[in-house]
C-alpha cells in the first residue's frame, strides 16, 4: 500500500484481514450489531422460509457471530462473498457451514440471474470509492434476485451529522484512523436509495432508520467490558434502549443507517 489515504479496493480489504480484524473483533459491539441487524430482518421479512440467500460481504462473519446463524434458520442454503480472500477465509473458518466465495458485488459473474430469494447487503455498498460503483452493485443485486425474492439493504446514513461530518473532514486518514478504521466510500440518502431500487425494477415495501445509539461513544466503551460480564450485559441492554429513537421524528438524523427491504416482482 502506498503512502497517503488507504483505497477501498481488495488490496485495502486483504491487509484490514491480515492486520485489522482483531481490533475489530469487539464481543459487546459485535454482538449488538448482529442482534440489531437480526432484529429488523425478523420483522421486515416476516417469518418467511427462504430456499438460497446470499450476505454480500463476510467482514461480520469473519470478526463475529455475524448473520449466519440467523440466515441459516431462515434459509435452505446461504451464501457469503467478499472481495477478500483473507476474510473469506476467516470467516469460513468461524463458520463450517456457511458457503463462502470470493467476489465482487459489482461483477456477480458466478452467479446467474434469479438466484436468490433473499440477498442481505448490510454496509456493504457504502465502502466504494467511485460514486458510479453503488448504483451498478444495486443493479446486480437486482438481477441476482429471483421474482418473489427480497433484497435488505442497509448504508450509512448521510444526513447523521456524524456521517456528514466524517465523510468530510477525515477523508485523507481514512483506513487509518480510530474514527475511520476502515475505507469509507459514497453513500446515499434513504429516499435516493428507494429511488435507485425502484430504477432497477424493485418494488420498495420498507424503510427505516437503525443504529440511533451515539455509536463512537458506545463503540469504545464496549472495549472496556467483557461481554460476559455483568457491565457488558448492562451496557448492551443499554445500546438497544437507544433504539427507542427510532419512534422519534428526529430518527433521520440519529439513525447511523438507512434501510430499505425491495422485493422483486414476480414475472
């Protein structure tokens, strides 16, 4: 890697999975993250049996619990990429059943068109550098996506002031910073997200907001308490509280997220 801000492509993803994922690996966050995300899929998804699924990166999977143990109850067969080999790798590892690949959201080129009733992109698409990236993985989401078949997707939320903030003030430390361990890329607001899905001839039924807890605060404090712990239970139970924020009509700036659940018309 090269001296200045780190990329967002796979060489920037390779050595976060050589050197970055155990500073990641926080037990309390981690498992708040995984509960939250599994949270509002149970309720969007209603209880639904899916027959194949695919979670379109592995970073929570090879750091944490993840979604798998949820998508595995849910679905027949579920299926993991990722960019990197590394967090392929280790995530496989974490997880024996989960089937993993190699792949590029943008350049789905292994899998045919109507393969999945159910495609979970938790952040995965708010990690690119160029602005034309996003809308060209939403449209091989879609393509992916059998008639029938629903796709949640979740990206940072641009109008959280501190999204705003940092997407504009820590650019040239981004992937090297405490605030921004990681490569942060182009977003969009809840309504455009809706609009480009619905460009790709998906039928928008849900959106929301998640992650309403002040999330630098919570985040570094999970790194003091063992998630076993009486202070770690407290403090996730905590966290979740903050989710009440979404009841509020301030929860399109407090929420770290925007999520869109888009199901595709059956021909």
């Amino acid at each position: 890697m090269t001296s200045g801000p780190k990329q967002s492509g796979q060489q920037h993803w390779e050595e976060m999975a050589a050197t970055g994922l155990t500073d990641l690996s926080i037990p309390v966050w981690r498992r708040f993250c995984d509960e939250l995300h599994q949270s509002i899929l149970r309720d969007w998804t209603g209880g639904r049996h899916f027959a194949s699924s695919l979670k379109t990166d592995l970073f929570d999977e090879a750091v944490g619990e993840g979604l798998f143990g949820w998508l595995s109850a849910v679905s027949d067969r579920v299926e993991g990429i990722d960019v990197s080999s590394g967090i392929v790798a280790q995530a496989a590892q974490r997880h024996p059943g989960l089937i993993v690949r190699q792949a590029d959201v943008r350049r789905l080129t292994d899998h045919p068109t109507d393969s999945f009733d159910l495609i979970v992109s938790n952040s995965t698409l708010d990690h690119f550098e160029g602005k034309q990236d996003l809308p060209v993985a939403l449209s091989e989401l879609s393509r992916t996506l059998r008639p029938g078949g629903v796709l949640f997707v979740t990206l940072d939320n641009p109008r959280n002031p501190v999204v705003f903030l940092r997407n504009r003030l820590t650019r040239p430390w981004m992937g090297s910073s405490t605030l921004t361990p990681y490569f942060m890329g182009h977003t969009l607001p809840l309504a455009e997200l809706s609009r480009r899905l619905t460009a790709c001839g998906l039928q928008v039924e849900r959106t929301g907001y998640l992650m309403h807890v002040p999330r630098l605060l919570f985040l570094h404090a999970c790194r003091l308490v063992s998630a076993d712990s009486w202070a770690g239970s407290a403090l996730l139970r905590t966290m979740h509280a903050c989710e009440w924020g979404n009841c509020l009509p301030t929860r399109c700036w407090t929420g770290h997220f925007s999520a869109v659940l888009a199901r595709k018309p059956i021909r």
